[in-house]
C-alpha cells in the first residue's frame, strides 16, 4: 500500500557534497511537493511542481534544485551540502487542482544529517 | 507574527481523557483547514478536512473551525495510547496556492 516513497530513511554526507533525495509516487499524481521539517519550526516549503518539466520555489529554495523529469518522480538536489541543511525532508503528492484541498500524501522522510 | 501558530506542547494525558489541539490563523484568506497526524518516524497522514466555519465529527475526532476568531480545533474523545504523535493543522486558500502547516503539537496518551 505504499504510494509515496522516498529512496532512503537516513542519510550522512559530508559538507560539499552534492545530494540527490528521490521521491516517487504510484497514485499518478499531478502534484508534488519537497518540504524539510524541523523543530520548532513545522514543514517548510521548498520546492514544488505541477507537471513534468515544471518547478516553483517554495519558501526556502536557496540551496537547493529540483528535478521532474518523469511524472512519478521528483528530485531534490543540494548542490552543496552544508550543516544547516541538516533536517528531516519530506516529499508529497496530490491530485490536480482542487485535490490539494483534500490533502497531501506524504512519504515517511528522510533524515539528512550533513557532517 | 507567524501565519499560522499551534500549542508548541509536548501534551501528555491520560488514557480516556478529552484533548484539544489548537491553532490560529492570521490570513482571513484561509478557506480549508485540514488536520494532519505524524507518527514518530513517518510522514504527515490527513486526518480531517473541513471547508469555511463549523465542526465536522468522525468518530472520536472533531474538528471545529471558529473563522470569525480565525481559530480551529481538534477534540479527540477517550483518547487511546494509540492517538501519540504530533499533529500539525494546516491551512488553504480558494485557490490552494497558499498551503500552509501549524509546527505541530506533539500529544502523548499514556495508559
């Protein structure tokens, strides 16, 4: 039954290096969402897409890119990693217009600690 | 001020007690108002949803929403140890352009 899945739980990478977080989902979706979640701070917009080919800065895009090459598939890039990149992030989906009024499918994070 | 701000918490209860999580709101915009329960070490899963003023019931879950004091609210009814982890209320427009989340609440039922 898993619809959103995001390729690793946990991660550990050194400062400078370049990140790449899959996401994939099976609910053939339209939508899909890159957020980090922090204490304190809740989910954080970083990046989202409507379609393939297409990206829109979130929030706190700096730091990181996106990449939709497929319609089930959304990358999220840090071209250099650095500690205050250290977070939980977390990729979403949902269904065309009206479908984000009835919620976000969320897969379960993946924990990025950047050494 | 932030857009939208919940009960930092942690909230700890007893087994069967009545709860109520809190969030307000500035953005008169806001329309949806949804309510989200994260588990440890998974995603956000929707829990409820509910359009413009009023409560909805399902099960031991309500959710009321006050837009004239920009506040909503989740009751959960004879909580179970079942109900711990961290709920996060969120938030749209007419539009869905503007998603926004709570931090969260994180509750804890204990037996």
């Amino acid at each position: 039954d898993v619809k959103v899945t995001q390729s690793s739980r946990y991660l550990v990478k050194r400062t400078g290096e370049k990140v790449f977080l899959e996401c994939v989902q099976d609910m053939d979706h339209e939508n899909m969402f890159w957020y980090r979640q922090d204490p304190g701070l809740g989910l954080r917009l970083i990046y989202f897409s409507y379609d393939v080919k297409m990206k829109e800065k979130g929030d706190i895009p700096e730091g990181y890119s996106v990449s939709r090459e497929k319609k089930e598939r959304f990358s999220l890039i840090l071209e250099s990693a650095s500690t205050n990149q250290t977070s939980m992030y977390l990729c979403a989906s949902s269904p065309p217009g009206t479908g984000a009024f009835y919620g976000y499918t969320f897969g379960s994070g993946t924990r990025l600690t950047v050494v | 001020q932030k857009e939208v701000e919940q009960d930092p918490g942690p909230l700890s209860v007893p087994e069967g007690a009545i709860v109520s999580l809190n969030c307000t709101y500035s953005n008169s915009a806001f329309q949806y108002f949804m309510w989200y329960r994260q588990y440890s070490r998974k995603g956000p899963e929707l829990l409820m949803y509910t359009y413009s003023s009023g409560n909805k019931e399902d099960g031991r879950f309500t959710a009321q929403v006050d837009k004239s004091s920009k506040y909503i609210s989740l009751f959960i009814r004879d909580s179970q140890p079942s109900d711990s982890a961290t709920y996060l209320c969120a938030m749209s427009d007419n539009y869905g352009q503007n998603f926004v989340f709570g931090p969260g609440t994180r509750l804890s039922v204990l037996p």
